[in-house]
C-alpha cells in the first residue's frame, strides 16, 4: 500500500490465490493487490512472471515451498510476514492456486492478526479444479459423478491420509494433491476395494505449456506414471469422469488463440 503523507503507514497482509500456473489464471483484484504490494513473498508454485504486476520498487522474496526443497519453516515465515508488514507495510503473500486449499493461508492470516496486523484474503483458482479441467477432465458430470473430494496424499506425519480408506468406497471423483510419489500406494487402496478398473488421469504442470498428461486404471497407472517420467506438481484424478471428459477434444487453436504473448 503506498504510504503518503495523508495515509498513516499501516501494517498490512494481503494473503492472495495465484491461481495454477498459467499467469493469466489470476483475478483482477488479486493483481490490484499486486499493483500495492510493498513487499511479496511468494511460493514456488506461483508462476514467476506475476511478479511484474508488483511496483519495480516492492522488495520480492521467494519463500520456496515444494516438496524436498528447502524452504522456510512455517513458523519463521508467520514471523517474517509480520516483520516485513511492520516494517514495509503492505505484504502480499502470493500462493499457488488458492491460499485455503492445502496452502496454509489461514493460519498466516490468524497469526498476523494476533499481533495486530490487518489482514485479508483474495481466492485463487485452485489447481485441484483447474488442473483436471485444463487435461479435459470435470470433476463433475451429470449423470457420471455427482461430488468430488479434494485431499492429500498424506498426513503431517508422512503416513497415507486415512480418508483415503473412506473416499475409496463412494463414486465421488477423487483429487489428490501431493501425491504423485505415494501413487502405488493410492492405486492399491482402490485395487483393494475391487476397484482395479477405475479410471486415473495423473496431470503434471497443469495449464502450463508443459502439460503432461497419463491417463491409465488403478492397476496400471503407478507403472504408465513412471514410463512417462512425470514430476511433481502433479494432481491424480481417479473416477469415472477420467473417461467422460475432453482428452481427446480440446481445440488446440483456440487454446493458442488465448495463450498469453
Ligand atoms: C501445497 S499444494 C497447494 C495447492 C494450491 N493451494 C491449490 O489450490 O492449487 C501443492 C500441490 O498442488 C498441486 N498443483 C498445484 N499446481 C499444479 C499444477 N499446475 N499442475 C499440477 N498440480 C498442481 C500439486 O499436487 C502440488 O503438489
């Protein structure tokens, strides 16, 4: 926020959803937030190129959050937050896809709070929504799939999320996000259940021009995934809409038509 001499300098954190990947998959008002930033600490899933949208002088630090990297601990980034809002004013802590969605948002928001910085939260396209989407995947279809579940892979402690145990019985479609190294694993629970011909889609870098995606069934998947070599970020969609969806049918000229310059 820019401090002039009629507006007193105010500690700020805007908590903001980036949206997937593809910098244009971002909201007008999540880039006004941009436009006023005096500082932004941003995440590695967040596509580089929105840091234009920044003014030249905001100080722009990376606060990389991917699994296997070294990134800052949760605790020292709430403290940072609330040293760069005392000091510099407006924070905008840019995220992937959106903050409430496996990103931690909310407790940045609480923290920053607690020692008496205002806060607020733009949403952001979530990559669990938009990353089925962009491989031609609806997370729901009449007729086909009526609900889906949104989860991890796995718990704080590392260990396979139990709800998986649960999502495995029903006909929802299942979305996993961070789970492309536990995929063997989350193929067996459904193998387990008799589901060994469920329809899987694994979308890596989704709505970037580095898209990649392998659709298999849970018997096959895991093997297909690691052939085609895919990396992480990746989401894993199991159910039958895999198999009702756009695979085959996106216009590649409109979706070039749009591509940004
Ligand atoms: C820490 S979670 C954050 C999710 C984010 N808040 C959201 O709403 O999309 C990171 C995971 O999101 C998924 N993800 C994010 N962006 C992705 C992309 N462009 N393509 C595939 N998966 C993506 C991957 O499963 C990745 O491991």
């Amino acid at each position: 926020m820019k401090q002039t001499k009629n507006t007193p300098f105010q500690p700020r954190l805007t908590v903001v959803g980036a949206g997937p990947g593809d910098p244009e998959l971002i909201t007008l008002k999540a880039l006004r937030a941009l436009e006023c930033a005096d500082v932004v600490l941003y995440d590695a899933l967040v596509n580089p190129r929105l840091l234009e949208h920044a003014p030249a002088r905001a100080l722009k630090i990376y606060v990389g959050k991917r699994e296997a990297e070294k990134s800052m601990e949760q605790d020292q980034l709430n403290t940072a937050i609330v040293e760069y809002a005392s000091k510099f004013g407006h924070v905008v802590r840019l995220k992937g896809g959106d903050p409430f969605v496996f990103g931690r948002g909310m407790e940045e928001i609480l923290f920053a709070q607690s020692k008496g910085i205002s806060a607020a939260y733009i949403p952001g396209i979530s990559s669990s929504i938009a990353v089925a989407g962009s491989a031609g995947i609806a997370v729901t279809q009449r007729g086909v799939s009526r609900s889906f579940w949104v989860i991890t892979a796995t718990t704080d402690l590392g260990t396979l999320n139990p709800d998986l145990q649960l999502a495995v019985h029903t006909d929802a479609t299942l979305v996993v996000l961070m789970g492309l190294s536990k995929l063997p694993e989350i193929a067996v629970e459904f193998i387990k259940v008799g589901k060994s011909n469920v329809p899987v889609a694994v979308i890596q870098d989704g709505t970037l021009p580095t898209q990649k995606v392998v659709v298999g069934t849970a018997s096959d998947i895991a093997a297909k995934t690691k052939v085609a070599g895919l990396k992480s970020p990746a989401i894993l969609v199991f159910g039958e809409v895999v198999h009702h969806g756009l695979l085959q049918n996106i216009d590649p000229e409109i979706l070039a038509l749009l591509q940004a310059a």
